[in-house]
C-alpha cells in the first residue's frame, strides 16, 4: 500500500482552473479517472488524514501511486475529456455500469443502399437508426412481421440479396408481399429509402398520420368496389393496431423521455431506464455496477448520465430526462446533451404526477434487478466454490470454511447490548442456524468486551454438550434421543467478526482460554474493508472484485441486519414496559403477557380498550388504564382523563 503523502503535489502547483485528473497506480496503469470545476480544491481533498476518508476513496488513494492532470477551458470540455479517459483507460475505481442482460435493439440500417431491418446487438454504428430496446429479440421479430405487412422494406442479409439479385427472382418475403424486392429491380433506391424512413417515422411516434392514411385508403378502395385491395388495407389497419398495442401509453401529451432510477446498498447500485418515446414506452434496460468509489447518489446519477449518453446525438438523446437526484453540475451536463441533441435537453426530478409515478415503477424494476441479480450471484455453485476457495487461500485456512459463522454487537449508548450469530454453509445462509444473545456481563457501551463474553458463551455451550456425549466425536453431535444435531454443537470452520484488531483479538482471547485451538478466527472491518487476523500488525487486502471478499461482505452485512432488527426488537419491549410501569394493578407478569400478545407498542397503541381487555389476566378498568396511559405518552401535551368504571378516555 503506498503513501499518499509521498506523491502528493507540491503546493501551489495545482492550478485553480476546470480540468481531468488521471490517478496511476505503480504500474503505470490509470486507476481512477475524475473531473473537477476546481483542480486545486478537488485534488488536496484526496490528500488529507487517511482516516478522515471514505473507505473506497482511501483504497483507490493506496492504491495510487502518482496523480496527473490536464487543464481545459470549460467544464463541458471537462465533462467530454473524463468520459473519453474513462472509454480509454477503464479505470478500476470508476463505476462501471455493466448491462444485467444483453438488450437488443430493433435496428435499421439506413447507411447502406438499400436499408435492411434487423436486430441489433453490441456497439451502436453511426448510420443506423436504433429502436428500443426490447426485452427479447423475438419481440422484434413480431413487430418486424407486422409491420412489413404496411412498409415492406429489406430484413434480408446481405448474402440472401446479393443471391436473390444474382439469379434474378426474390425471396419468399418479396413473393408474399412483405418485401417490395428490391433485389430484382421492383422498386428503385429512392422508392426503397421512403418505405424505410416511412417505416422509422412510424417506430418513432409519428403513427397518427400512417393510420389515418391507411384507414383514407382503404374506404376510397371500398367507395370504387376494389373491394381485395379494401381487404388487404383492412389487414393492414389491424397490422398497425396491434403493433401500436404491443407498446404501452403512459403520457397523452407525446413526452420524450428517459426515465432513470437506482437502487444501492452498500456494495452495488442497479439502475433501470424505461425510454419513453411520443408518450409511449419504447424499451427497458438494466445496469448493475460495484460501488468502487466513493460517490453519494447524485454522482451515481452522473456517472450513469455519463455512461448512457457520451456518443450519443440527435434522437439517440431525449428532450427530457427524468432522475431521482440532481447529479453534480446539472446544467454542465445540459449545455453537453443539448449541443449533441441539437435542441435543448432538460435533466430534472419529477415531483407528482404520472412521471413521478412512471419512476416509482422505474425504481421497482431496479429493486428487482439488484434483488435478482444477488440472488443469482449467491446461488451460482461456481462462485460459491470460488469464494470459499479464495478465503481459504487468503487466510491460509487448512481446508475451505464450509461454516462460516459471524457474530456482531449492537447497543444504543450502551443500552440494550444485543450480539447476532448468523451462520452460511456452502456459502449459502442458513437461517435456521441463527442465534441472538443478550449481553449480560458487560457495563456500558464495550464491544470489545461484548465480543468476548458472545464467542466465549457459544463455544463453552459447544464444549458442554460435547462433555454430555463423550462418544460421540466429528464435527457436530447429534441428540441420541431425538436424533437431530444438538444447538451448538457444530463446529465453523471459520469464525468472522465485524471489526478490526480489537475485536480480532477479544475473539481469539475468548477462544484461547477456553482450549479451543482449531477455530480460525478473522475481522472485516468496515472503514476500508480489510481482513484482519489475530495477531497480525497488517491486514489482508483481497482484491474488490473477488467472490471471497464479496462472500465475507454478505455475511458480515446479514449479521449487522439480525443484529439490529433483534436490538430494535428489545428497544421497543422496553420503551412498553416502561410506559405500562405506573399503570395502577398492572404487575410484572401481566405486562409481559401484554407484549408477548400485543409484540409491539405501535400495535398497542392501535388497540382499543375492548381488544386489550381480550388478554388474559387483563380486566375492562386495567385496559383502560392502559388505553389512557398510551395515549398520555403519545400526545404529552394533552391530559387524558380515564374513567375507570365506564373505560371512556377523554382528553383536555
């Protein structure tokens, strides 16, 4: 890991003007990418106390091992230079949205002579009109089948034309009217060229004008008894209707838009994009990216924004774009858009209405795509065996932790200390392995010392149940009697805590002196995600991208949850219990009858006094009590007055 103090600029050498900086690790390589309005500020921000960093940020600058810059006359030249770096170098700190599927795209070919619909795939090629994109290529090639019924244009390769043309007779689609066969000669190039736009104004939005002359047609057909050709346009008519159907309305006033929402957590952001085109949805894609650098979310935003539209001009670009957050210098990433567009571009977040609903549903789709996309990446068997594979060589473990067990604590100012135990098998959790513990030997706000009593109470329970079967011996120890595996008796194949050394250290300490010697015990701390072993002054440094590091992040994130929701849990038992301590005749036993019944004081404050005297032991004049010191504690500016004869609470 290097020192950013030893390649740190010189000051004042830094100008003050807009401009790209370029981090290069030992190697030359380029490892981060940025843009600034002000260079000097931007950069002494990375230069500062190691600890006052963000963790990603922290990586990436020991990481680096130099830093460089160039100056630019405005932030749009700013702008257009950090993409093209970023194009260029591929940065291993900058996000990089990656699609969560291979999207294609209805595309037609208007650079060649005769333009060809097809599906497209990959890298956009200038000259080639591109719509979509769809969710499955089959999806085109029904609208393509439709369509070519009213504009029948080229969908052949170029080997099926040039033969068609060789040997002078077309292709089944020009014999069933679905091609206007060009290949032999039946419409010239500029006939050919003007289905081919009709037939993009068409995917375009503009479908009020075709149908109406379809529909003109075919009743001027009917008028003079040519009554096949008002047949065919009748089919037609149906043709263009049930492709128009296939696209959903969401905006009556023709917006042109793109709607964009994500969604993150800690290690990934998903994003989804509906392109909605003449008030219609046009496509859907989807993006999930590692969060390697330390931006908040309207960075998120601008790096998205970045990514999507870099290259892109004319229609490729909406009129509006619709975000969740304002990215940093919205209006930079406006002059760019509009002057790739030709027309002016807006970037705003909508605030009610049918566009704010329309990415509500948006964020839905991306809350899916993260929960589907981890949800593959934890079941796919490969990356699991990676995972283990790489922790075992990384913490020199004799075999791969097939247990996996974490622990972490949770405590408000010391109060309420909780400890969660989750456990993970073959990489997978298993949640009805999980344990909560309730800190008992520990004064005040101390997990160093509240990890040592947890691992210390679990290991002496495993130990006990151990001395109760002294013939049975293997890596668990099942209950003669009921012939299932005892509650603590496994034993993990690696013990993970959340936190660094000290942690580290009260876990092995707690281990050491119960005899345990073959437990491996690490940390992950969350500051710069590092993997800390007993003992060891430096920490493990597993590359970000690997399974092993992600695996280690899951489990230690799914321990943090359990703990929280239990402590969350005692929190609000003991806020009722306080609250029902000077109801009159209301003793221990009974209230905790009523929070075993009632299991939350938000349900009871919900009940009536009717439903709380429904609970055992609990009379109409004690419910009442209850019904009005609950309402005391929630409105403390009233006096409520309790009739407890009658149960009528009255407030003054």
């Amino acid at each position: 890991m290097a020192d950013p103090s030893t390649y740190r600029p010189k000051p004042g050498s830094i100008p003050t003007r807009p401009g790209v900086y370029r981090f290069r690790d030992k190697d030359g390589r380029v490892v981060y990418v940025g843009k600034a309005k002000n260079l000097r500020a931007r950069l002494s921000s990375y230069f500062q106390d190691i600890g006052g960093l963000h963790q990603r940020t922290a990586t990436m600058v020991t990481t680096a091992a130099s830093v460089e810059w160039t100056v630019v006359e405005t932030e749009v030249e700013a702008l257009q230079l950090e993409y093209s770096w970023i194009k260029e170098y591929d940065p291993r700190f900058n996000v990089k949205y990656r699609d969560d599927k291979s999207y294609p795209w209805l595309a037609v070919t208007l650079n060649e002579e005769f333009p060809r619909v097809m599906v497209g795939r990959g890298a956009k090629k200038k000259g080639v009109k591109y719509f979509g994109p769809y969710s499955h290529a089959w999806a085109i090639r029904d609208t393509v089948d439709l369509l070519l019924r009213v504009f029948p244009m080229r969908s052949c390769s170029n080997g099926v034309f040039k033969r068609s043309e060789h040997i002078g007779r077309p292709c089944l689609l020009g014999y069933i009217d679905k091609c206007a066969a060009p290949c032999v000669g039946k419409v010239d190039v500029v006939e050919h060229r003007e289905i081919a736009e009709d037939f993009c104004d068409f995917l375009g939005g503009k479908t009020d004008a075709f149908v109406k002359r379809v529909e003109r047609e075919m009743y001027a057909a009917s008028e003079v008894q040519d009554y096949e050709k008002a047949a065919r346009l009748r089919d037609d008519l149906g043709a263009l209707n049930k492709a128009l159907e296939k696209q959903a309305v969401v905006f009556g006033d023709g917006t042109d838009a793109d709607v964009i929402a994500l969604v993150e957590d800690p290690l990934e952001v998903a994003v989804q994009i509906f392109h909605v085109r003449a008030g219609r949805i046009r496509g859907q894609r989807g993006w999930v990216a590692d969060r390697v650098a330390d931006l908040d979310t309207a960075g998120l935003v601008g790096e998205f924004l970045l990514q999507l539209y870099a290259g892109e001009d004319g229609d490729g670009i909406p009129r509006e774009i619709l975000v969740p957050v304002l990215p940093e210098d919205v209006g930079i990433f406006e002059q760019l858009l509009s002057e790739a567009r030709g027309s002016r571009v807006s970037v705003r977040v909508p605030q009610r209405g049918d566009k704010k609903n329309l990415q509500e549903t948006v964020a839905q789709n991306a809350a899916q795509s993260l929960a589907l996309h981890k949800t593959k990446r934890a079941s796919d068997l490969t990356a699991r065996n990676q995972a283990l594979e790489e922790i075992q060589k990384a913490l020199d473990l004799p075999t791969a932790p097939l247990r996996i067990e974490c622990y972490d604590i949770s405590n408000l100012q010391g109060t309420e200390v909780v400890a969660s135990m989750v456990v993970f098998e073959d990489g997978l959790a298993r949640k009805s392995e999980y344990r909560r513990f309730l800190i008992k030997g520990v004064e005040g706000q101390n997990d160093v010392a509240s990890m040592h009593e947890v691992i210390t109470r679990r290991f002496r329970r495993m130990l006990d149940e151990r001395l109760d079967t002294p013939d049975l011996d293997g890596p668990m120890l099942v209950d003669p009697e009921t012939g299932r595996a005892k509650k603590f008796s496994y034993v993990p194949g690696l013990v993970v805590v959340d936190g660094g050394p000290p942690q580290v250290a009260a876990a092995q300490r707690a281990l050491d002196e119960l005899g345990i010697d073959d437990v491996p015990v690490c940390g992950l701390a969350k500051r710069l995600e590092e993997v800390w072993l007993p003992a060891d002054p430096d920490p493990v440094i597993m590359a970000r991208s690997s399974e092993g590091l992600y695996l280690l992040q899951r489990i230690r994130d799914e321990a943090h949850r359990f703990a929280i929701n239990h402590h969350r849990s005692r929190r609000s038992k003991s806020m009722v219990e306080s609250l029902l301590d000077d109801v009159p005749g209301l003793g221990e036993v009974r209230r905790k009858t009523l929070i075993r019944y009632f299991g939350s004081l938000k349900k009871l404050r919900a009940a009536t006094a009717e439903e709380i005297a429904e609970v055992p032991g609990i009379g109409p004049a004690t419910a009442a009590a209850i019904v009005g010191a609950v309402a005391q504690q929630s409105d403390s500016g009233k006096t409520v007055t309790v009739n407890t004869a009658t149960g009528e609470v009255t407030e003054g």
